[in-house]
C-alpha cells in the first residue's frame, strides 16, 4: 500500500457558538490521491483564505451530518465557484441523505435571486450509506451511525487514502460504532464539546476516558472544543485542536 505524504490542517476547531472565537468545523486534507476537506461549517472558506487557499483546491468534500456548523459553508463556497467561473474540474459532496436537498434549498435563501441554484455550477452530491465501504474518487470511505440528533442523520466516517487512515466521530455521544471506525487508524479526531456534563448529542472528556482502552488508534486530536474544554487544552492527556494546526501522518 502507498505510503504518499499526508498533511492534515484544522481550518476550523470550535464549536457551533464560535467558543474561544474559534471557527466552525472543518478540516483540510492533503494528499496525492486527493485533497479534500472534513466538514465544512459556515466560516470554512474564511479558513481556507487566512492560509491562501480557496474552494478550488478542494476536490472532495465529506460531511458528517445536516447541523449549519458542519455543513452550512457549502453554499458560500459554491457561490464563490459559481460567480468566479473559474473552476472546470468536478466537485464531489459526499454525506448523509438529505445533503443536496438541504444545499439546494439553502441556496435561494442565503442568496435570493430569479437564477436556479443550479444553472452555473452544481456539485456532485453521493449519500455515504451508514456501515458499507465505498469509493468516492482514489478514497475509500465508510460511515458509521452516530449518537446526535436523529434529524440531522449524523455520521462518523472512516476515511483510507494513500496508506492512511483517518477517523472523524463527528458530533457524538458515546457509541459502540466508535472504537469500530476508529480501530487502526493513523488519527481519530473526535469531538469534545465539554469536560464533564452530559448534554446529551455531545462526548465529553470524561466519558472519552473511561473509554479511551477500547480505542485502538495510533493518536487522538480533540476538536469541536467547548468553553470547558477550552480552560484545559493544556493539561490534557490528548491533543487538543487548535484553529490552523498542522500535523503530518
């Protein structure tokens, strides 16, 4: 199996109410089978250009369920592809079901106007089926059911390109589909919305580590960080995401 370099870069690490003054999720993957991004929140085309990046460097992205933090950045960055004209090559979007309806139907109400959404430039959209491997492009990609909230059909993904393995939880409770997505791999990231209460849709650290001996991934990132979590990134046993935080796989 090839083993091409890959560079992870955490555009956005905070939660849904910007804690911290951290932008929303969204993750930048880079590798030679693909570059592709890990969520996409309403601020990840800020985060891609405080590093002089835009939506055309980005040729798959993979979202983990229907909440605005997570997805709600599509329409503004296919807006961008939309008005600059440039962009020839394919997009895919590949999630849960509901993505491209919910996208579409974004579109005219983010930004009105007599045009359809779809008439210059429209995505590729794929359903990843919760518990079946498939292929998008060079990367092989498996979704696994995750404990949010039913509506948003949420999902944890596991993610194979050149040799590596990445795994993303997702927003999640605890579940025993996590050690499953995350067995083996080379990176877990994996939400941590508070240290101690339970929420209820949410991990917390506590929890995290009562479990940590049923995961077998070779390291662990922390992300979607809360104000609680925030007061203790560096005390922690785990790294803890930081906006624009880079590590090489």
């Amino acid at each position: 199996m090839s083993r091409d370099p890959v560079t992870v870069r955490f555009l956005g690490s905070g939660d849904a109410f910007g804690s911290g003054g951290r932008l929303q999720s969204c993750i930048l993957v880079d590798s030679l089978e693909d570059r592709f991004l890990i969520d996409c929140g309403e601020t990840a085309l800020i985060g891609l250009k405080r590093f002089g990046l835009d939506s055309s460097v980005v040729g798959t992205i993979f979202i983990s369920h229907l909440h605005g933090d997570h997805y709600g950045g599509l329409p503004f960055l296919i807006k961008e592809i939309q008005v600059s004209g440039g962009r020839e090559e394919p997009l895919v979007i590949a999630g849960p079901r509901g993505l491209e309806s919910h996208v579409e139907e974004l579109m005219p109400l983010i930004f009105p106007g007599p045009e359809n959404p779809r008439s210059v430039f429209w995505p590729e959209f794929l359903v990843i089926p919760p518990g079946e491997p498939i292929r998008v492009g060079r990367l092989r990609v498996t979704a696994y059911p995750a404990a949010h909230s039913a509506m948003s059909n949420p999902l944890s993904l596991r993610i194979e390109c050149s040799g590596r393995v990445i795994a993303y939880s997702g927003d999640t409770e605890w579940n025993d589909f996590l050690p499953k997505a995350s067995e083996g791999a080379d990176l877990f990231i994996c939400e941590t919305f508070e240290y101690r209460r339970e929420t209820g849709n949410h991990l917390n650290l506590l929890t995290l580590l009562e479990h940590r001996h049923e995961l077998g991934c070779r390291r662990i990132i922390l992300t979607h960080l809360g104000e609680s979590m925030l007061k203790r990134c560096g005390s922690l046993e785990f790294e803890c995401a930081q906006d624009g935080m880079y590590i090489e796989l």
